[in-house]
C-alpha cells in the first residue's frame, strides 16, 4: 500500500482527482473562497502531511503536470490573436497601463519587504511575484533570490487575485472587460487569467496579453529597478 501510494501514477492521479472535484464543488456552491485551485493545493498539503511524503519526492513524482505548464501559458495565444484587431487599436493604452502596473508591482512589494526588515535575498525572491511560474522563476535565478520563496509566492499571489480579483476590480468600479481582463492577467497571471476567460474571450484575451506584456516588462525591468531601490535603502 505504501508503494502505492508514493508511485508517480498515483500522486499525479491524486492531484487531477482534487482539482476536478474541487471544480464540481465550486461550480455546485459558486462561493469565491472555494476556488479550485485554492481547494486543490490545501488537499495535496494534507494528503502529503498525512502520508509523510516529502515534498520534493512529490514535486519529483508530478513532473509530467509541471511540464505542461509552459505549453498552457503559450495556448494563451489564442484568444489573444482572435482579439487582435480591437486590441491594434489600444496599444498605447494598453502598454501604458501595463508599464505602469509593472512598475508599480516591483517597487511595491520590495518597499513593503525593506519595511519589514527582508534582506536583499528575499527582494530578489519577491519582485518577480506577479509574472507567471516559469517566467518568474527564470528571473528569480538570474538576479539570485530563492526559486522556492518564488514559486510559493507566485502561487499566493495567483490564487488570491483568480479569488478576489474580480471583487476588487468591482469595489473600484472597474467594469469593462478590457480593463479587467488586462488587470487580471497582469496582477495574478495564469491562475486569474484562468478564472476570467470563463466571462468570455474578451476577458480572456487581454487577461493573456497582460499576462504575456507583464512577464516581458518585468524580466526588463527588475534588475534595473532593484538597483535603484538598493540605492535607496
């Protein structure tokens, strides 16, 4: 039985079975707090502290799910390209608003972080919170942070906006599709771009665009930015 259940094929087994029931109760009860992903991650935790299995022989075991993950950021193109001509005609806009958001993603979480006393390390683990996994991760080794912080963060950061994400752009009475689209791919990357192209593929396309812009701007920007910020500090 032990064998079992530390096989490949059942801890990837295990993992597509929570997420799909997790999809089922979330469609079932429709409360934001339930969202599958969210529900999903907390049953893997369980099952691994449970079991006693090692994270890193679980993520060892479950790189076949890993490994699709850059394939589905790159498939985000097709919604992209089947808004292309509305979205030729907002480009300035467009990458006004995904420069400033970029920015504005850096610098802020790194100020937060030097307030609460982080050292250099955890800045570079952090900046890049915002991009999606494999993105952030490249940027994480380059500049020297801890691809582990990263990726938890990255996760954090995605789960919370697919969650709450929507329900902020409303309190700001933010309503139109392009805008929250846009804002939701750039600010939760993959995770919300996810949760928004179920409204449609308006949603959907420039959710994939910020998503896709913020991953570029940030891999530009960051080591250029945390220079300037550690000379502030």
């Amino acid at each position: 039985m032990t064998d079992l259940i530390h096989s490949e094929v059942f801890l990837v087994s295990f993992t597509f079975v929570s997420y799909i029931l997790a999809q089922k109760l979330y469609q079932k009860v429709n409360l934001i707090f339930l969202n599958p992903v969210l529900i999903a991650i907390l049953a893997v935790i369980l099952f691994l502290r449970f079991t006693g299995i090692e994270y890193h022989d679980y993520a060892d075991k479950s790189k076949v799910i890993s490994f699709w993950l850059n394939p589905s950021v790159v498939a985000l193109a097709v919604p992209l390209y089947l808004q292309m001509k509305r979205i030729k005609k907002d480009w300035v806009r467009i990458l006004l608003a995904t420069l400033s958001g970029s920015v504005i993603g850096i610098v802020s979480v790194v100020i937060i972080a030097q307030i609460l006393g982080a050292s250099h390390e955890i800045f570079y683990s952090l900046a890049p919170k915002s991009v999606t996994t494999p993105i952030a991760l490249s940027i994480s080794e380059t500049i020297g942070g801890l691809p582990a912080l990263t990726t938890a963060v990255v996760v954090v950061v995605g789960v919370f906006g697919a969650v709450l994400g929507e329900s902020i752009l409303k309190l700001a009475r933010i309503k139109h599709p392009n805008a929250v689209g846009l804002a939701m791919g750039m600010a939760s990357h993959a995770l919300g771009t996810a949760k928004i192209a179920t409204k449609g593929d308006e949603y959907g396309s420039y959710s994939a665009m910020g998503l896709a812009i913020n991953g570029i701007l940030t891999s530009l920007l960051i080591p250029k930015l945390l220079l300037v910020l550690e000379g502030w500090f």
